[in-house]
C-alpha cells in the first residue's frame, strides 16, 4: 500500500511541480523514507524540497529532518550546518 501512495505523490509533484501539494508531496514521501530508515532517499526528497519549495509552511521540519538523514550517513558537518540553519531560521 505504501508504494502505491509514494507513486500517487510522485505523480503529484512530477505533474503539478508548482502546486501548494507538490512539496507537502515530497514531504511525505520522505516521512516515510526516514520511517524505513534509508537515509539517503529520505535525504534527496528533503533537499529537493529546500531547492524547489523554500518557502513551504514547514521548512524547520525538513531542516531537522535532513539534518538526522546527514547525521545517520556520517555527514556531520553537513548535519552540523543543517541544524545551525534551523536554529537561526526558526529559533
């Protein structure tokens, strides 16, 4: 069931890119690659959504998540810089 509802969001934010839906889209989907723990799918969807949606209601969350992603594949300072930008954006 999962696989049918990241195909139906990927179809979301691949058809309507400018749609308010299309980063809530990217969002989920990486949700749900942090819940299986792959790190690295979850870590392109969130930074996809920093390059194409930066203004979304809900950038500290995908800072902190991105921030874990970086973390659990070693990047430690990336993750370092990731959670720096959240607290100075959103303190």
């Amino acid at each position: 069931m999962r696989q049918q509802a990241i195909n139906a969001y990927r179809k979301v934010f691949t058809t309507f890119p400018d749609s308010l839906f299309a980063g809530e889209s990217l969002r989920k989907i990486g949700d749900w690659y942090i819940e299986d723990k792959n790190w690295n799918q979850a870590a392109d969807f969130f930074s996809q959504i920093l390059r194409e949606h930066p203004d979304a209601g809900f950038i500290a969350d995908v800072l902190f998540n991105l921030a874990v992603c970086q973390s659990e594949r070693g990047e430690v300072k990336a993750a370092i810089a990731s959670f720096s930008r959240l607290e100075r954006e959103y303190p």
